[in-house]
C-alpha cells in the first residue's frame, strides 16, 4: 500500500507542476498557437527524469525513492520523459531495432490513436 500512496502523492504533485508551468508558460508568450508550455514540460521532464535516475542508480536509491520521484512525480509531470528514459535505454543496449520500432509506434500509433479517440467521439456526439 505504502508504495501506491508514493506514486500516487508524487503523481499529483506532478500533475500540478504540468499545469502551472505549461500554463505560465503560454502565457508569457502569448498570442501563439504553439504549444511551448507542453514542449517546455516534455523536454525538461526528459532533463529531470535522467538526472534523476542516474542520481538515484550511483546511490543505489531506485525503489522507494524513485516511485516517488521517477513514477510518481515525473510520471505525473509528463509521461514523455518515461518514454525518453525507456527509449535512451533500449539505444544504449544496442538494441536499435526496438528502439526504431518504439519510438515510430508511439508516435505514430499514439497520433493514430488520438484520430480514432476523436472521430468516435465526434460521431457519438
């Protein structure tokens, strides 16, 4: 239980932290269509998630530490920076093939799948 109240209390901090930086962001650069506050969260949770985890690693601090870092308030943050740290590993273990494959079905199928979301969603309503 102890570890589900970690991820969970560090996810909303997470969550806030998205919402408040994106937010702020956009507005300092407002009128502008570009999503720069998401673009901003993405790349420094990406920053964040491998300081983090090497920081963690040296110590040998990965199990509640980084539930509550990592899975929680990263997580939280952005799931980008998870799929960054997932796809630096699969490179790093020279496994290029399923790192391509990752990275063009996460992408891909993720937009594919914003498509399918929206066109049932349109037609329901």
């Amino acid at each position: 239980m102890g570890n589900f109240v970690l991820v969970g209390f560090g996810g909303a901090v997470g969550a806030v932290l998205r919402y408040a930086i994106g937010t702020q962001v956009q507005e300092w650069f407002k009128p502008t269509s570009f999503p720069l506050g998401t673009l901003l969260v993405n790349l420094s949770g990406c920053f964040l998630i491998g300081l983090v985890f090497v920081s963690l690693s040296e110590r040998g601090l990965l199990g509640a530490h980084s539930l509550l870092l990592i899975t929680g308030i990263l997580g939280g943050y952005t799931t980008f920076s998870s799929f960054g740290l997932e796809l630096f590993h699969l490179l790093n273990a020279g496994q290029l093939g399923h790192a391509a494959l990752y990275f063009t079905l996460t992408n891909l199928a993720g937009l594919l799948a914003v498509w399918a979301g929206t066109s049932l969603a349109q037609r329901a309503f």
